[in-house]
C-alpha cells in the first residue's frame, strides 16, 4: 500500500492569520518525507477559508526544491478553471525541478461560486473537463499541443519547451466521487482517487465499476484507487474519537458550505446528477447526523484501531491505497504533528507491508 499526505490549508472560521495557516501546514508538508509518506499532495481552492490553496503546482515545486524522494501529487489540478496549454506547461516545470516525481492528478470541481467567481459556467464543467483532460494528457507526451474542440479549438499547433522530462502514462489520477465521472476516470486511464463520502461497505460498487471499466478500455488491471481521509490516531482511543467528533465535524461543516451541498442547484447541472439526489438526503437527515456520519467513515482511532479499520475496508472495496489529511476544522497545529508522528510511527510500516490481493 502505497500512503500519502493531502494538505488543505485551511484557516478555519478565520481562527488564525493566514499566515500562520500557510507556516502551519508547510511545516507539516515538510515532515511527510522524513516520516515516511510516499506522496504529497495539494488541493486546489480559491477565495475562501475553506481550502486556501491557490496553485498546488507552485506550492510543490517550492516542497521539490526541499526533498529527494517523495512523490508530489497535484490533488488536484480543477481542469475547468485553467487555459490546458498553462497546464501542460505548469506540470512539465514541476517534473523537471522534481527529476520525475510529479503525479499529475485532475478533477472538475464542486463549487459554483468557485465557477462563477471565474466567470464559467458550471453547467460547461463535464464538457471542459473531458476535452481539456484529453489534450493535456496527449500534450504531456508528444510535448506539442494543438487545441480542437467547442471550448479549446483556438490553440494552433506549439511545441511546448521545455520539452517532457518523462511519460505521465503511470503518474496520471483523477478524482472519481460520482457514478458520472467514474467512467471517464476509468476511460482516461488515471488512478482514481475517491473522498470518504459515505459507508465504505457501501462504495463496494463504485470501485468495481472503476475496475470493471479499467479492464474493458485498457485490457489490464486497474492501478489500486486511493482512499482519501482524514486522520486522528492517538493512543488514547477517547481522545482520537472526541478530537475526530469535533474536528472532523468542523470540516464537514464547511464543506457543507462551500459546496452548498444542500442546494437545489445541482438539479439543473449537467453531470452532478448524484450530487442533486444527495442534497435530498442531507436535507432529511440534518445536519448533526450526517457531520457524525462523515466522522464514523474516515480514519481514527489508536494505531491498533486503524489498521483493524482500513484491514476491514479491503474486504469491503478491495486493495487501496491511502492519502490523509491531518491539518483540519480548527485542529492545533502541534495536535496535527502529533497525531502524524504517531500513526507513521505505528500505522504505516504495517500498511507498507501489505501485499496485494
């Protein structure tokens, strides 16, 4: 099992500066590789408390400049709200000033006053989305891009320079939380990446699917998706669940709204069909119950804990690999370092171990 670090910088309820927000989780950025964690990761958001990161690609080119191995996941790059050919150009630098080590991870975002603080319509979002993704990854290749379709024909044939310093072929994910936008993961060829979202007995189906259609378009196995969650690991098993109780319901709740997830505004969104049907859901449970819901489903606990946890999500969804996120809902800095200190210390040298089914 390949595992990672997702950070999020996020300034929550504006308890802090933003500045200290940003020295927070580089500092934690910084200990993903000498602890251990194969990947490091960024979100992309724009404008608000929630998420205040920017430009991931930036963010880990100044982290390639401060390690030697990890690999840097861009977690990921929202598609609809860039120019393609700046894309290309963007993760080609960062495999360069990394010698190799950028993933390239894409997603097509979930905000609408994101979308229409840029100025593009949401309703665009699956159509950009596929026609960028098909350019960009054909680009990274050849190293020339030549724009064609509704939203990106303009572009003439360009050499991009510098040239790839190597294949993405095996360095491609994209985010997959939709049955909408499983099939052009799988389509695409990327390594899926899924949030926690609801009982993992229940999302049994949708990796299948991912590996079904895998198989159909590419005549092999699919790569392990990857499960990403938030983290509290503590050796007291009564501080990791009322740190989880409360920090991870802080976050949840801010999820809720930035996405306005309760909105009726997915109902008229080509391709969020899953997200306007759960919008009903939210609604009929309330708000308290679903925050503790998304609390049951992510990773927390001791060490022990955990790993009898995510053994028991491999019988229910199959081999995953796993990305958490330990910066969260107004958690301290220093309670964030020691819950990653422990878990890399006690959890990860056990899932490192373990084997493919």
């Amino acid at each position: 099992m390949k595992v990672g670090l997702l950070m999020v910088f996020q300034n929550f309820e504006d308890g802090i500066s933003d500045t200290e927000a940003w020295a927070r989780d580089i500092h934690l950025a910084g200990l993903a590789e000498p602890l251990g964690f194969d990947v490091l990761s960024a979100v992309e958001h724009h404008f608000y408390n929630y998420a205040m990161s920017p430009d991931n690609t930036q963010f880990l080119s100044h982290m390639a400049a401060k390690t030697q191995q990890i690999k840097l996941l861009t977690g990921a790059v929202i598609l609809p709200w860039h120019n393609p050919l700046r894309v290309v150009e963007r993760m080609i630098v960062l495999d360069h000033l990394s010698q190799g080590r950028a993933l390239f991870g894409i997603g097509r975002g979930l905000a609408r006053r994101e979308y229409d603080t840029f100025g593009v319509d949401m309703n665009e979002a699956r159509d950009r989305f596929d026609e960028a993704a098909e350019l960009i990854i054909e680009a990274l290749e050849s190293g020339i891009f030549e724009g064609r379709g509704k939203h990106y024909g303009h572009q003439p044939r360009t050499q991009i320079r510098p040239g790839p310093y190597a294949s993405f072929k095996d360095r491609f994910y994209a985010v997959g939380m939709s049955s909408d936008s499983v099939p052009i993961v799988a389509r695409l060829g990327a390594k899926m990446m899924s949030f926690a979202q609801k009982p993992w007995a229940e999302m049994g189906p949708h990796f299948d699917t991912f590996r079904t259609l895998y198989q159909q378009h590419h005549g092999s196995r699919a790569p392990s998706p990857v499960c990403v969650d938030f983290l509290s690991c503590d050796e007291s098993a009564e501080k990791a669940e009322a740190d989880a109780r409360e920090y991870m319901a802080n976050y949840y709740i801010t999820v809720m709204e930035h996405y306005e997830m309760t909105g009726d505004h997915f109902k008229q969104m080509k391709g969020y069909g899953d997200y306007a049907s759960n919008a009903e859901l939210l609604k009929e449970a309330g708000m308290d119950e679903a925050a503790n819901g998304f609390v049951d489903i992510n990773t927390w606990g001791t060490p022990v804990q955990i790993l009898d946890k995510l053994d028991q999500r491999r019988t229910q969804i199959g081999d995953f690999d796993l990305t958490v996120q330990v910066s969260y809902g107004g958690l301290s800095g220093a309670d964030a370092e020691k819950n990653m200190r422990l878990f890399c210390k006690e959890v990860l040298p056990e899932l490192r171990s373990w084997q493919t089914y």
